[in-house]
C-alpha cells in the first residue's frame, strides 16, 4: 500500500479531513474565483454555510460548458506565475477544457497515481511501460508522475508505434503496461504476429482506462497478456487519470476521496443520492489550487459500493462505469459528442446533415464511420466528386476532432428519420 | 449531345436486381448499361428513351438518379475506331472522365461511343468541326 495512514484511515477521520479541506476549499474559491463567488452568490450559499463534508450538497454543480465558458485559465484559484504545467482535453470543436497545475496539484497528482500503481501492485523495482500519450492528454504525464514518485524505472514511450513498444517491451522487459484497455489487445495480438510469448515475459500488471471496457474484456487481456488488468479512471476536468482505481480485490474502484470527493446524485433532479444507488458522478477537488472545481457533473453513470472492501482500504469504491447521461462516445480514448460531428457536416459542401454514426472495434481498435446523405443535387455521376466530398469531410473531422473516420456518402434521404430524438448512434462494439 | 441517367448505388446484392426490374415493369428499354464501382458503392449509368422521364420515375421509387449530358460519336465498327476519336478529343486538351460504348440496332455497321468529359460543349463543337458524328437522342433508337 502506498500511503497506509490515508488509504486506511478510518471513515470519520477521514469525514472530518473531507470537511476541513472543503471549508478551505470553498473560502478559497470564493474569494480568488470570479466565476464561483458569482455562481455562489446567485446560489444563495455563502463560505460559512459550509461546514462540514454533508454541507457538499448546498453548493452549486459546475458542468463542461461552465468549464469551456471559462477558458482559458477562469478556474484558477492561485497566482498565475505559480502555475507550473497546463493541460487540455482532446477532440473538442470550438473550446477546448483547460486543467492548469500549480506544483503543488503535481504533487497531488503524483501521489494518487503512486497509490493507483501501489493498487495493482507496482514497488519501486518495476519497470513501468508508460504507452498512454504524452502531451496536451493527462494520461502520459499523470502515470509518468506516478510512475517517478514511486520510483519506477519509467519508459515514457508515449502512444502508438506498436513495433517499437514491442521491442522496448521485450528489451527493456518491462513489468507494467499503462494504455487504453483495446490498445492493449492490439499489442497482445502484434506481439502474437511477432513470434512473441507472452507467458515468458515479466508482464504483471496493466493499469487501463481512458475508455470503458468490460469484465470479459479484461479476462481476454489478462489471458493474452499474462498480466492482471486494472481498471483505472480519472478525467481532465478533474486532474487526468488518478482519480480512482482498482485494487488487487478488482471490485470496484477506490476514489481518492481526501483528494477528490464523490457524490451519485439523480440527473434529472440533482438530488444526491445515498451509497449503492445508481446515478450520475459528481466530483469536487477537495485539495486543487490550480484549477479547483466544484461538483463537477461527470455525466457518467455508476454507483458507490456500500461495503467495505477485502483489502482493508476505507476509501470508497465506485463501480467500473456503467454508461453516460449524455450521448458522449469515447472513440480510442477521444471523446466525442455526436453534435461535434454535426458541426463539422455542417460546414461542408454536397451533402445534408442527415448522418449515422457506426462506431466497430476491428482487430481491437475501434473504427468510426461516417454515413451522411449526399444533397439532391450533388453530380454523383462522377466517382471523383463522391470521392473528394468524402475525403474533405474525412480531412475536416481530422482537422477539427482529431478522429480518423470513414466517411461514406449515402442517397438522399436513405438514412432513417425518425419523430422526436433522431438515432444517429449504431455502437457495434461488443465492450 | 445525349443525356445519360446515372444512378447512385450501394455496394447491397440485389439493388441491380430491384432496379432492372422496376424499368422492365415499367416497360423501359435499356438500350445499354454500363457500371463504375468502388468498394463502398456503384454508379449505374443508362440510355434509354425519355431518359428525364424514366429518371423521374426511378426516384419516385426511391432510386437516386440523376440525369447526364454525354456525347455519343459514331464510328465505324471497325479497328482504330476508338482510337481516332481519342486522338481529336486529346489534341483539344479535353479530359475524358469516362467512357463506353454500344452498338446500335438500327446501324449494326456502327458503334456509338459515349464520352462523359469536361466542357462538353466545347468538346462538342470541336468534334464537329473535325468531321465527326455526333449523334442526337432523336437518332437513337
């Protein structure tokens, strides 16, 4: 276990931590962020309403347009020149979300990254793997961190170029992968291609997220790879990956919570609701400068587990997630809102904004097509017209979501309407 | 100059099929066919009398179908037929996007090919003028 004292601190402790860092928490944002004293003050809550950790539910929700509406840097609750490091969502037309870093939240960050690589088991003699991709995405510096504070011999080899994580992994005989959970099949199989034996090699752990995968998924990984497989969830809002984990038990992930605190509320109502039932993750940083959020509205669905875990650990758990509240699609880790699509189609010539989107997993990548109706009027007649319309709206969503899709033109009118919400969403991968 | 119907298919089996079908109910004679096709989908291209007619009729039931000018230019059934029609079309600079050919039953000596180009009417005034004999939708038959 990384940090004993934390990780198995008994619950009314830890409350009355919760409650202490959420009093801080909340004077600190009224007074330094513009954007929550005005949200605050037209919530009717004032920093003294808060008074302990239950007091959580008094405070207004922040949600990702509050978050875009903000950019670049409205969140921040410490001086500019202290911050150290920034990083923003992928895949997002318009406005991207912004997360800025004092050092401070780095060291937050590398703390709860050691835990989550403690969870499945890593120690300082590892040699950490580190595929998740290096940049403005969280995944690479976040496990990277981890990695350090841990003191993993660290590989930053960042995402991509499979043979070459194929040689590093076999030369350098890496213990720990860190990936999205399909890449990994995919290294599996290339390794297989390869004349690689999985069983023979030091593998022992992967630590995967950044899309949502299934137990039968995990149980293909861990056959193929050799390797246990833990489920690890974190999001840029928040901090990047670290936000919670799975522990050798694999039952349910274990929130940081002195760190960032959970609720499951109702997302018609926003009623927050007891532990075991299910609804919508809310997360509040308790202990970020940098960029604090308040009841950050996930959108995705899970619940928190009322029993206590075999490992000891008295920080709660969630369930691996259980689906969205909204229409996101995670697409090899990017997310993607149908409507971003949308806006990309409508900016492009010879075609209607009349669009189905099928999303497949191909020798375990997933892949997106793109059908949208060609106009009435588009000459058609010539194969290089359908052609060149195709690539430029294949070149513009690359441009502007960063997703390679394929896009296929169909007949007018041959994509099926319907009253009310259109379906413009056929997800065939089976996760 | 002619006109053409082109129409828009996907790669499904049997979408010929249904099409051949509707025109033989309606009692449309395919006086040729001719099929381009990529991996994801097809283009049927047609002459038939009426070619606007039959084309409204083939969306009305659901086809995509769109109506082409093209020239036809007819040649002697014959070696070097293509080649000397290619030969004037080239030395105009003008680019041949496709092209096919058909022989009449009216003509059997003859064959008519139908060329899809750019600029089509310069295209058409300059095979004109080199002697070549281009045919009307009122000579096909």
């Amino acid at each position: 276990m990384w940090n004993e004292k934390i990780e198995k601190m008994p619950a009314d402790k830890l409350q009355t931590e919760q409650s202490k860092s959420l009093k801080s928490l909340v004077n600190l944002v009224y007074k330094n962020v513009e954007f929550y004293k005005k949200r605050m003050d037209d919530f009717g809550v004032k920093p003294t309403d808060i008074k302990d950790i239950n007091d959580i539910s008094k405070l207004p929700f922040t949600t990702k347009q509050d978050m875009r509406e903000v950019y670049p840097l409205g969140l921040c609750a410490a001086d500019k020149k202290d911050i150290v490091e920034v990083h923003m969502s992928s895949g997002t037309t318009g406005t991207p979300v912004v997360n800025s870093y004092t050092l401070e939240d780095i060291e937050i960050w590398s703390e709860v990254m050691a835990r989550t690589l403690a969870q499945g088991g890593a120690t300082s003699e590892d040699i950490l793997q580190n595929a998740y991709g290096y940049g403005l995405f969280t995944g690479g510096f976040g496990v990277h961190y981890g990695g350090r504070k841990m003191g993993c011999f660290t590989i930053p080899i960042s995402g991509g170029n499979t043979n070459r994580q194929l040689q590093v992994m076999r030369d350098f005989g890496s213990t720990l992968i860190t990936c999205t959970p399909s890449y990994s099949l995919y290294l599996a199989e290339a390794g297989k291609e390869a004349g690689m034996d999985f069983s023979k090699m030091p593998l022992k752990a992967g630590f995967f997220g950044a899309e949502a995968w299934s137990e039968t998924m995990r149980t293909e990984i861990e056959a193929k790879l050799h390797l246990k497989a833990y489920d690890i969830y974190g999001l840029t809002e928040i901090i990047g990956p670290g936000v919670a984990g799975e522990c050798e038990a694999q039952e349910g992930l274990h929130f940081f919570e002195d760190h960032f605190y959970p609720e499951i509320i109702n997302p018609d109502t926003g009623e927050v609701l007891p532990d075991g039932e299910k609804g919508e993750l809310v997360i509040t940083t308790l202990t970020r400068t940098g960029t604090p959020v308040l009841r950050y509205r996930t959108r995705d669905i899970t619940y928190i587990f009322k029993e206590k875990c075999s490992c000891g650990r008295t920080h709660r758990r969630i369930h691996r997630l259980l689906g969205r509240t909204d229409d996101m699609l995670i697409i090899r880790g990017v997310n993607i809102f149908p409507s971003q699509i949308e806006n990309v189609l409508l900016k492009q010539k010879g075609i209607e904004p009349h669009y189905l989107l099928v999303i497949d997993r191909v020798n375990n990548l997933d892949t997106l097509e793109v059908q949208v109706e060609m106009s009435d009027d588009l000459a058609f007649d010539s194969i290089k017209v359908v052609e060149k319309v195709e690539h430029d709206i294949a070149h513009a969503l690359h441009n502007e979501l960063l997703i390679s899709a394929k896009v296929k033109l169909v007949a007018p009118k041959s994509i099926q309407r319907s009253e009310g919400k259109a379906k413009r969403i056929v997800d065939n991968r089976n996760i | 100059m002619i006109k053409q119907i082109s129409v828009f298919m996907e790669n499904k089996p049997g979408i010929l099929l249904d099409m051949t079908k509707l025109l033989s109910a309606k009692n449309v004679n395919i006086k040729t066919l001719s099929l381009a096709d990529t991996a994801e989908f097809g283009i049927a291209r047609l002459i038939v009398d009426n070619p606007d007619g039959v084309a409204e009729m083939l969306k009305s039931n659901g086809f995509n179908a769109r109506t082409t000018s093209v020239l036809a230019v007819e040649v002697p059934d014959q070696v070097g037929g293509l080649a000397m029609v290619l030969e004037v079309i080239t030395e105009a600079g003008i680019n041949v996007e496709y092209m096919y050919g058909f022989v009449e039953k009216k003509h059997p000596d003859k064959a008519l090919l139908v060329f899809k180009v750019e600029e089509v009417d310069r295209a058409a005034e300059h095979l004109k003028s080199k002697g070549l004999n281009l045919v009307s939708k009122d000579d096909i038959s």
